[in-house]
C-alpha cells in the first residue's frame, strides 16, 4: 500500500484524534480498519509503527 502526502496525513489524523484518545485503545498494540485495510499498529512515546496488511508495508509517523 503506497501512501501519498495526503493519505499519510489522513492516516496520522485519524491515529492522533480517534485511535490515540479512545478508550478503546488502551493498549499500545492494537489492530484497527482504515480505509479498506487492517493496521497493526505499535504505539511508542515519539511515533506510532504501523504494519499494513499482514506486514506487507511498514509505516512509521510521528506522534506529536
């Protein structure tokens, strides 16, 4: 899954306002959906670690 400026800003949003402040996220590895394709995500202090599809691409993007 290649993203464009636009995608990975969308993907950093969502994580950032609606993954980062659920309670439903609790944990700092979790799987979530977006857009069609299922996230495993890591979540560290400085970034999150997003693996796409069964670890097809690995994205990293900050956390601030």
């Amino acid at each position: 899954m290649q993203l464009n400026t636009q995608e990975l800003a969308a993907l950093a949003d969502y994580l950032l306002c609606e993954i980062d402040c659920s309670s439903d996220y609790e944990e700092d590895e979790f799987s979530v959906e977006w857009r069609g394709h299922r996230l495993y995500v890591e979540r560290y202090m400085s970034h999150f670690r997003v693996e796409v599809d069964h670890e097809d691409d690995v994205i990293e993007l900050p956390r601030h």
